[in-house]
C-alpha cells in the first residue's frame, strides 16, 4: 500500500520534541508492511538541520514555513482558527497533489487537527482515504489557556475556541478513521464531537521494552530536580517557572535543592532565572542523562492537553515523578505510581516525602514507575492498531 504521512513539522526518531520522535517511530512502523512517503512543514532550524540530511531520500518532500506566511494565512484566511490557518499553504497543496498523483497514493496519514484542513485532497481522489491522528484534543488546550486570561485576550481565545470545534468535529467526521494517544482523549472525542470506533495508539516516548534497564536508584540524586519540555512552549515555560520557585521553598524549610530545566529555546524570562542552583540547559544531544541522574522529575503543569511523553518516559528511566492532573493525564490520574498534587504547597510536601524515603522504598517507587511504563504503554500495541487498520479490507485495495 502507498501512504502518504502529512505532518506539521518534521517526523523524526531524531528530532528534538516528543511529539515529532512519535511521528517519526509510526513511520517507521508504517514502513514495514507500506510503502510510506512524507510531506511535512520545515517549522524550525533544527527541522531544517533534518531535512538537509534527508536530502538523498526521495520519498521525503519539504515545504519550508516562515513567520511571515503564518502570519499572512492567519490575517487572510480569518474563518480558520488561527492555529490551523498557520498551516494553510498553497505550495504545500501543490505537493500534496503531486506527491498523491506521482506515487499513486491510497491513504493519507495526516497527524494533528491541523493538517487535517487538508482533506480537500479527497474531493480531487475520490478513492484515496484520509486517516486522522489527535494528538491531543485542540480545544480542551485552548479551553485551559482560556479559562487563566482575562480581559480582551480571553474574549479572543473564547472566540478562537468556537472556531476549532466547529473545524475540529468537521475534521474527525470526514476522517475514514481517527486515532488517539489515550483512552481520555478518546472519551472526549466521543463525547464532544459525537464520534465512534477511535483507534487508540500508545505513544511512543522513545524507550521500547528492551531498552528499559535496572533503574540505578542509587546513583540517583535524590536533592537534585528536573523538568523536560520544548521550552519554546508557553505551558512548559510556565511550569519551569512554578519548579524554579519551588526550589525556593525548599530551600527556605532546609530541602536546598539543585534543579534542571531541559529543553531547547527557553525563553530571555526563563533564562534570566539561571543561578548557582537552577541550570537551564538549552537543546541537549541526551536529555536522559538529566532525568537519570535526578531523583525526582517535577512537572507543575497547568496548560496543554493530551498525554505527556515526558512524564511517560521519565518513569521508564525509573525516575519518580511528581505532576498535576493534567500531567498524568492519560497516563496515571489515580495516581497509582505518579506522586499528585495541585498546590505549590502539596509539591513540595511530595518532595520532601521522596527525598526522606528509606532506600527500599525509593527503590520500589523507582521500579514501579519503570514496570507500570512497560505494562501500558508499550509500543506493541501501537504495531497491531496500525496494522489492523491499514490492512483493513476497507481500504479497498
């Protein structure tokens, strides 16, 4: 069979944010049993870094996206959320028409709402099928940002919010099949949008089963702390923000602690916090390094929607984790290995509680994070979705 994988920025196991390293493992998947050709935005430096390196490769295809041309679509195409309009590209239609006639393709693999304002594609083919990924629900992300604004900003991502339900359910209804990174994402695209049979996928966080080792918990250090994240987005820039003054409190009831921000871009506000004691690392080549040695990871997130791969991945590496509801999202919200809390002053009593464990204890919490990772989201899982959907006999080929 013949796929066409769209995406918004580039799909790669080696790219530097979780959500391309998840594209780039379904591709690869995808290439067992396909052939599977890519159209995708060049949306940073670093995607452009990986496109120069896939030049060679004939079945990749790059439309290179500006700020200026965001900014245009958004300004000229007002009836589309300004967060899909970013993504209207007449050059990438072209492409996208070349590459379905060129290469005789069947499916379409679009990842994100966004790309799914593509599906015009279908009219022009009648028999090609397009097959939508939800990475996460794009209104719940707004609804949240919402609901902390106020004033004018508020009244326009109210205004911004009716627009993507209105193109979102649209998007999943004309979809021949929508797939989802958790059973709360699923839940919600049932409930919101009237939708039935969604495909649930496992993400993938990187680590597979056989790269899952012992976790060294006594090479941990339990004073030091760490955040991962694409710092460039508002919700981690916020959460690093609520771990750098949770140090402080630590440090003021005699827990001093050492912190990590990881992660590429973080903002001049961010950086400008950098002392003794808090390290912003900026893009690093191996973020487990941090998450290995640190004792506990902390995620105080209070934005965003879908399930988080940074929290999946620092249990596999057998780190305990400390996160809000909306970090174990999809992932643990009853909080059977992941440490809760809400407050900054039930962040730091789980803290302190982690840094006073005995050692069997630390251990145990290190292992079972680790093995609740392994037992749910395992990537065999992912494999026998898409291969049931794509060899599905209502493909029709």
């Amino acid at each position: 069979m013949n796929v066409l994988h769209i995406s918004p920025y580039l799909p790669s196991l080696e790219t530097n944010h979780a959500g391309g390293v998840c594209m780039g493992r379904q591709i690869e998947t995808l290439r067992e049993w396909n052939q599977v050709y890519v159209l995708t935005f060049i949306a940073s430096d670093f995607d452009q870094k990986l496109a120069d390196n896939l030049k060679g490769d004939v079945r990749y295809h790059f439309v290179k996206l500006y700020k200026w041309s965001k900014v245009l679509h958004v300004l000229c195409e007002p009836w589309l959320p300004a967060y899909f309009a970013a993504r209207s590209s007449l050059r990438f239609g072209m492409k996208l028409i070349w590459c379905v006639r060129h290469y005789n393709i069947d499916v379409i693999h679009g990842e994100y709402a966004a790309m799914a304002q593509y599906q015009w594609i279908c009219r022009l083919f009648p028999r090609l099928r397009y097959y939508m990924t939800e990475h996460d629900v794009t209104t719940q992300s707004y609804e949240r940002k919402a609901e902390q604004e106020q004033g004018w900003k508020r009244k326009y991502l109210f205004y911004q919010i009716r627009r993507l339900y209105h193109y979102e359910k649209i998007y999943c209804h004309r979809s021949d099949a929508v797939m989802t990174f958790s059973h709360k994402d699923k839940v919600l695209l049932e409930k919101q949008y009237g939708l039935s049979e969604i495909h649930v996928l496992n993400p993938y966080f990187g680590i597979e089963d056989g790269m899952m080792e012992e976790p060294k918990y006594r090479e941990k250090e339990r004073s030091t702390l760490c955040f991962l994240g694409q710092m460039g987005r508002e919700e981690n820039t916020a959460a690093a923000m609520s771990l750098i003054r949770l140090g402080d409190r630590l440090k003021n009831i005699g827990y001093p602690v050492n912190i990590y921000i990881v992660g590429n871009n973080p903002p001049p506000e961010l950086k400008k916090l950098e002392g003794d004691t808090v390290h912003i690392t900026g893009f690093v080549e191996d973020v487990d390094e941090y998450v290995l040695k640190s004792g506990i990871a902390v995620f105080p997130l209070t934005l965003g929607a879908g399930i988080k791969l940074k929290v999946l991945r620092s249990l596999a590496l057998g780190t305990p984790v400390v996160t809000t509801d909306i970090g174990a999202e999809g992932i643990d919200e009853m909080g059977n290995v992941l440490l809760l809390a809400k407050t900054e002053s039930e962040f730091v009593q789980a803290i302190v509680d982690v840094m006073n464990m005995g050692e069997k204890e630390y251990c145990d919490l290190c292992r079972d994070g680790q093995e609740y990772a392994k037992l749910h989201f395992g990537w065999e899982r992912s494999e026998q979705v898409l291969r049931g959907l794509y060899e599905s006999e209502k493909i029709g080929v």
